[in-house]
C-alpha cells in the first residue's frame, strides 16, 4: 500500500513514517516491510484474517481513525436516476444484493487514471490499462467495494444471477481457452451464457476492450461461502474474492457503482449527457443482513479492562470506527438517571464479525491500545467444588491409570476407506455417518461413530515399534446418524489392552491379559463411582458394534437395566485386518456418564465438610477361588455390619500360585461414643459371617 495515498485520506497520522508505523501495528495492522521507491513509501502490512473492510485505504483510515478520534468522509459519488429498462434478476440466495450502473465514454484513454493511483494499483497487480476496468480497481482500492465492469455492448439481454449448470464452460479473464465449470457455482449470466463467476472473476466475453463504449458496472454482495467455494473450485484468489469471502457491506453496493462512475467523470471520461443509470433486483431478504444492536455496560467495561473510561471518549471512537451509539435508556423509552449502559448499532461492514459485548471490547482495546491498560490479575471468587460429572471423570482416570492404562487422544474424523477395513455387513448401522459435505480432505470426512477403529489403529502403531502390552483409553465422542439431517452426540469412555503383563516375570512370567481381567478393570471402575455393571452375554438390543466382538467373549455392560455399553474380546477376523501380533485383543466401549450416582443441584454444589471425628478404619484379608468376585464379599460385609459403614474398598490384591488374595479396607462412621472394643467386636463378627458364608466356596482368611 502507498503511505502517501494513505494520508490522503488519514491526514491526522504522524508525519514520521516510523510513528505512522507504530500506531498502524498498535491498531492490530502489522507493517511487514517499510520501502523508499520512486513512486514514494511503500508499506508491505499483514491485515486480520476476519477483516474484509480492511483491505482498502478507506477501511484502514476508518480504523486509525477509531484510535485519532477523526471521522473517515465517503469521496464523493455520482447521482444515479433510476434506469426506465428491466433490471438484472436474482434467482439463488447466494447473491444478497445486486446491482447496475449504466453510463456512457467519450474515450477510454488510460493516460486519464491519475499517476498516484496507477502506481497504488500497480503494487497489487491491480493496473490493467484499460481506464473502466482500473476505474473499477481503484473503487476496490479505495472503499472495500469490489465492482466488474462490462462492455454493454457486448452483453445479450439483461443479467442474471444463478447456479451454474452442468457441462457450462466459460473462457475466463485470465485464460485462452474455456474452463468448465463446476455446477452450483453462483454465476453472472445474460441470454447468451456466463459472463462472470460471481465474486471471483469474469470473462472474456464480455470484457472492456479500448473500443468500449457503453459501460455496465455491476456490484454486488455475494454470500462469503458460495465466493470460497467458486474460487476454491477454479483455484483462483483474485482480489473481490479475498474480500467477498469476509462478508462484505450491503450499504456499500450502490455506492460502489456510484463511486466508479464518479472517478470516470472527475477523470473527464464521460460522454456529455451521458446517461447516469442505476438498476437493483429483488434478492432474497439475509438475516445476517439485518440491522443490529449490542448492549454495552460501560461499569462491566471498567472492570474488564480496570480502568475508568471516559463515555464521551468511547462514544466517539466507536462512532469514528463507524458504530452508532445512544444511551439505553432512549432505545427503550425510559429514563434512567446516571445510567451509563449504551446500545451501540453495528455498521455494515462489521455485520460479519461483531455480535456480542466481547466483540465492542475488543474495539475498543485496540482504540485505547492494550499496552496502555494496567497489568492486572482479574477478580476471582473461591471457586466452586467439582461437579458429579468432574468427580466421576476423575475417579475412573485413577483407576485406570492404576492399572498401567495411558490416556490418548485420537481424531474426531476418519474416512469411508478406513472405516471399511473393520469389515461390517452391509445392512449394519456402523455404515450410517454423519458426514461432512464440504470437508477439505476427504480422508477426515466421517464423524466416527465407533471407537473400535482408531483403537487398533493405535495397537498397529505401537507393534511396530516392539511393544509387547498395550494398556489405552480415551473420553471422546461418538456421532450416531438420525434421519438424514440429524445426528446424536454420545459421550464414550473406551479402551483396550493386549499383550502380556512383565511385573514379576523373573519370577513367574508375564500374565496374559483376558476377558476376565478386563471385566475386573470395569468392575473397579463402577465401584469407584459408586455403581455396578451387570455383565450380559446376550440382549435383544444388541449394540451394532457387537458384531466385530468374540462371540462367546464378549458382553454387554447394563446399568440399573439400560445398555450402557460393551466389553470383550475384539473378533479376530477383524484383528486380522491390522495383522496385529496378538492372540487376543480386548476392548471396552461405553456411556460413562451412566455411572454418574448423583446428578448437580439446582444452585452451587457445596464442598463437603470435613468430619469432626475420623473415620475408624479396619482391614481384612480374604482368600477368593475363582468365580467369586469381590463384590460379592462386599455386599455381605455392608449389609450385616453391626456398626453404620461409611464404606468398603478393595485395597490390595495377592495373587501367588493358587492364593489370590483381596485385602478390604473398612471405614466406620465415628461420632466420638464408638470405642475399640466395639470395632474389634464388629470386625469379628464380619469375619465370621463372610467365612461362614462363602466357606464351602474355598475362602479362608489370610
């Protein structure tokens, strides 16, 4: 950009070249590179991703205008009378607005463009030599408003805005020979066929030559999404579409064309009497074009930045980026003495990415500068104990990471060809995705529906670097097709082990990993949330993942009567895809939240007291044959208790050749009358229930 042109339209900036610098960077405009040319200083500026209205003179004097307190004027514009001839049609919602001007040249000689602005234009490779066109260039150049110029006479009826159509080719602007054209591109079109990609770039049809003299200059609003796809589609960033595709202002359509005419005219261009015409179709009514206003707290904008803001200040920077401001209590009718809340219109060039306090507070940090306010820690209150769900997602955390399991984090996406190696039948509802219409690449297309296939994925990558155990889980989230336009969003906890335990193998060897482990491993999940799973081999609500599992290995996980999820052996002709080197790879896969006990109160949750007296905590050691679980010890253990248990746990277990120990910890509620005598009497006589019990089973105390 030229820093001269610049000033003409900021002229209250620094005359230092190295402070003009400094306050564009302070305004978020990082200035790349500084140049001395012939032509004058030369900024080479990086501009905000989001920031359509920034990529013209006009837009970045509006924003140093915001930080100097100086209104940015529009140049002038020509008068335009309503044309008597039909004007152009809109047939698809992707054109919010759309518009002609229609005028006449005496000549087209390019000596007429004025040198500052063939040099400006020249920077961007912007400068044609063909004076409408670079007429049309400047408009672009200088108020944000990308404008085509058409040789009129060149064009067969009048213009059309609609989708193109399958087999349509075009030769375009900056090609010899005819492109085809995707269809359902918005496209430019006359009687005759497409005479510009809408937004992005015309063609050669109708193009102004040096012979041009009847002269139709259209501009428009384009839909920013249907523009990034047509340049997308022909791969080709011009310089409209760079802005269409940030939303650009409604309220500067007609000014656009009006501002084209007017240069040509103030260039001495025009024919004498020639007719100045502007002509608009009907589009489609855009909610996002609908005026709008945000609610500005001036008191929140003190605290969020700690300072004290001047409202006369922040009313007049906000107006100079544009905005309309005026006191709440006129938009709604009432008077509020010392009131300091603002309504504060959003102008048409920010209607695309200002919708919320945050947005003005932002605006108004960058007005006032960010390193100006003071480096404050915000304001904090205690904060608040965790909730059931943050308790639950903790307490199975630890106890899967107890059993040497390591948390992972896989993709939300995979592809059709990958999901087709788990090799589903036809009719099963694993096929059915959630799909991305529009995704970039197409091998992170599908939202998964099932964890399965990432989790081998992983037991193939770490194989192949020589690791003989694999113990993983993940939360994530599951995505289940509805209908065709819906979808369900399915909170999941899953994992899966393979390989052999190596603890104690100097002793006796690695332990291999089976169903029977894995159902302990979630068994102790659901007691540490203080639940239980009911383990089903069979259902007739069988979950479609279920097919892909071992047969006679797996089961279904239930919890107070609803499937919740699985667990089991994955079935081997599946394994057989990865070529994994393991007899058996197991795997679980269920709603975790499920397990939650107690669900969050209406208010605050409040942190449990601390009890006066501590828990009286006892310990006891039994040896369990295999097929009773430690469960069932349990429940007997809570339920003949003579005194009132806060809880039971299993903390530790033993196994050694044909002992297999679990060790019980008991906690005993105290309210200071409970003597030892009394623990001990009752430990005894727990003791001899479970061993009278479960006796004729194998146990006996260790």
């Amino acid at each position: 950009m030229s820093l001269p042109l610049l000033r003409h339209y900021r002229p209250e900036l620094p005359s230092s070249s190295r402070a003009a610098c400094e306050v564009l960077e302070d305004v978020g405009i990082e200035v790349k590179r500084h140049q001395d040319t012939p032509a004058g200083e030369v900024l080479t500026v990086e501009l905000l991703a989001n920031r359509g209205d920034h990529h013209c003179y006009l837009g970045l004097a509006r924003e140093l205008g915001g930080r100097l307190e100086a209104p940015t004027p529009v140049p002038p514009l020509a008068p335009l009378a309503g044309a008597g001839t039909p004007g152009p049609l809109v047939e698809t919602d992707t054109c919010l607005a759309f518009g002609v001007a229609r005028c006449d040249l005496a000549d087209a000689d390019p000596a007429r463009l004025p040198r500052e602005w063939a040099e400006a234009l020249a920077l961007n490779g912007e400068h044609t030599g063909f004076l409408p066109v670079d007429a049309g260039n400047v408009t672009g150049r200088e108020l944000g408003q990308p404008v085509h110029v058409y040789d009129a006479g060149l064009l067969a009826g009048p213009l059309r805005v609609r989708l193109s159509r399958e087999g349509e080719s075009a030769v375009l602007l900056d090609s010899d020979e005819p492109v085809e054209l995707p269809a359902g591109l918005t496209v430019v079109a006359d009687d005759e066929g497409v005479v510009a990609v809408a937004g992005v770039i015309g063609t050669r049809r109708a193009a102004v030559t040096g012979a041009t003299r009847a002269l139709l200059v259209e501009s428009a609003l384009f839909d920013p999404g249907a523009v990034r796809r047509a340049a997308r589609a022909l791969n080709r960033q011009t310089a409209a579409a760079t802005r269409f595709e940030r939303g650009g202002d409604p309220a500067l359509v007609r000014a656009g064309a009006a501002r084209t005419v007017a240069l040509l005219d103030a260039w001495g261009a025009l024919a004498p009497g020639s007719p100045r015409t502007w002509s608009e179709a009907v589009c489609p009514p855009d909610p996002r074009l609908a005026p709008r206003e945000i609610p500005l707290d001036l008191d929140a904008l003190d605290t969020y930045y700690a300072v004290d803001f001047d409202p006369a200040a922040v009313e007049r920077r906000l107006t100079c980026l544009g905005f309309t401001v005026r006191k709440a209590e006129e938009a709604d009718g009432a008077s509020r003495s010392g009131s300091r809340a603002l309504r504060v219109g959003v102008p048409g060039h920010r209607l695309w990415d200002v919708f919320n306090p945050e947005c003005l507070y932002e605006e108004i940090g960058r007005m006032w500068s960010f390193d100006s306010f003071p480096a404050v820690l915000p304001e904090a209150g205690g904060g608040a104990a965790p909730t059931p769900r943050q308790r639950a997602r903790t307490a199975l955390e630890q106890v899967l990471v107890g059993y040497g399991f390591f948390e992972v984090i896989t993709d939300g996406f995979y592809s059709r060809t990958a999901h087709e190696r788990l090799g589903v039948s036809e009719d099963s509802p694993l096929n059915r995705h959630v799909e991305l219409r529009n995704a970039i690449d197409r091998n992170f297309s599908l939202l998964k529906n099932n964890a399965l296939l990432q989790a081998l994925d992983i037991a193939d990558y770490n194989q192949r670097r020589s690791l003989t155990l694999g113990k993983y889980f993940e939360f994530t989230h599951l995505f289940e097709a509805v209908g065709d336009d819906d979808h369900l969003e399915l909170p999941v906890l899953w994992g899966m082990l393979w390989g052999e335990e190596t603890y104690g193998a100097w002793q006796h060897g690695g332990q291999g990993l089976d169903f029977w482990y894995l159902k302990g491993v979630l068994e102790e999940l659901a007691h540490a949330c203080g639940t239980r799973f009911e383990f089903r081999l069979g259902t007739d609500d069988a979950a479609p993942l279920m097919e892909l599992m071992h047969p006679t290995r797996s089961v279904h996980l239930f919890v107070d009567g609803r499937r919740v999820g699985l667990c089991g052996e994955v079935h081997p002709s599946v394994t057989a895809n990865w070529k994994l080197r393991t007899d058996r790879v197991l795997y679980f896969e269920m709603d975790w939240t499920a397990l939650l006990t107690e669900r969050a109160p209406d208010g605050a949750e409040q942190v449990d007291e601390l009890p006066e007296h501590p828990l009286l905590r006892r310990d006891v050691a039994f040896h369990l044959p295999a097929g009773l679980t430690a469960g069932e010890v349990r429940t007997e253990l809570e339920a003949v208790s003579p005194l009132e248990l806060a809880w039971v746990h299993v903390t530790d277990l033993y196994e050694s050749g044909e002992v297999r120990a679990h060790t019980f910890e008991l906690a005993f509620q105290n309210d200071s009358t409970v003597t030892a005598e009394q623990v001990n009497h009752a430990m005894s006589a727990l003791t001899t229930h479970v061993l009278d019990t479960f006796r004729e089973r194998g146990v006996y105390q260790r």
